[in-house]
C-alpha cells in the first residue's frame, strides 16, 4: 500500500514537472519567433532636395504595428558627456507594416525623410520601436549613423540607389 503511494506521488511530480518544462520551452519559442524584428540599412541618402532618408524593413514573419521613428542628434562636449536632441520627423509613425509572409509587399518598407543635412551635427542615432501584431512583444532597434558618410541616391526597393553625378 505505501509502495503505491509513493508511485503515484512520484508519477504526479514527474507529470507536473514535464508540463512546466514543456509550457517554458513553448513560450520560449513564441517569444524568439513572434517578436520584432526591424532592420535599419546601413546607408543614409541625400535626396534631391538635400534632405537625408534612411530606410528600415519588418524582418519579422507577422506584421508589426504602432512603428515609431525618433532621430536623437548626438554632440559630444569637451568632458566625454553626450547631449542628444530629438529631431521632428514628418513620417515618425507607422500605423501598420506588413511581414515577410504577407502578401502586401510595399508595406513592409520605412523610409524616413528629415530636414537638410547642414542642419545637423554629424552623428545621429535612429530609434525605431515596434509592437508585434500576433503577441504584442515591443522591441527597440537601435543604429547610429555618420552624416559624413551619406550619398546622394534613393531607396528603390529598400536597395540604395545611388544618383548619377550631373
């Protein structure tokens, strides 16, 4: 009698113990796959009109929505500390942005325009928050760029196209 007891209180703990082992591998897997995945291009354009855009792509399998673009302008003072500024964007929200299975292409595409590049100093950091249609999990994607290093072009596609000296 004491000998079936205890199988069945071993049995008991071993089966909740696998359910809880096996629901955190399931949320473990949902949360890997069904979060935000934003890719930022590495190059920063200069459009026609002397304005500088960048480009970013949803990278994740399901739509992301409630996009959010912020431009802070960094200067570094004279004591190492940074002072940063954020800059107005015309087209800083997305209200919806398709993913890669979707069947609506041209809506997984970001382009951001901003002012004129004199305006700014020579380094900027792109923030650009996501939520994920399908679990709601909000990621921050983060990149810093040299205005230095823009060329006059266009994204075409998300590819870098760039202008033809006149």
């Amino acid at each position: 009698m004491i000998f079936v007891v205890m199988m069945d209180i071993s049995t008991f703990i071993g089966g909740v113990l696998s359910s809880v082992i096996g629901a955190l591998i399931v949320l473990f897997v949902l949360f890997y796959f069904f979060r935000p995945r934003i890719k930022i291009y590495n190059e920063i354009a200069i459009d026609e009109d002397g304005k500088l855009v960048f480009c970013f792509r949803n990278k994740s399998i399901a739509p992301c929505i409630n996009v959010k673009v912020a431009v802070k302008v960094v200067e570094e003072e004279e004591n190492a500390n940074e002072t940063e500024y954020i800059i107005e964007l015309e087209d800083a929200t997305y209200p919806y942005m398709s993913g890669r299975w979707s069947k609506k292409k041209d809506l997984e595409l970001g382009v951001v325009t901003m002012k004129a590049k004199e305006e700014y100093s020579s380094h900027l950091r792109i923030f650009i928050s996501a939520q994920h249609a399908i679990s709601g999990i909000v990621s921050v994607t983060t990149r810093d760029f040299n205005t230095d290093n823009a060329r006059k072009g266009d994204f075409v596609k998300g590819r870098f196209v760039p202008k033809e000296s006149d």
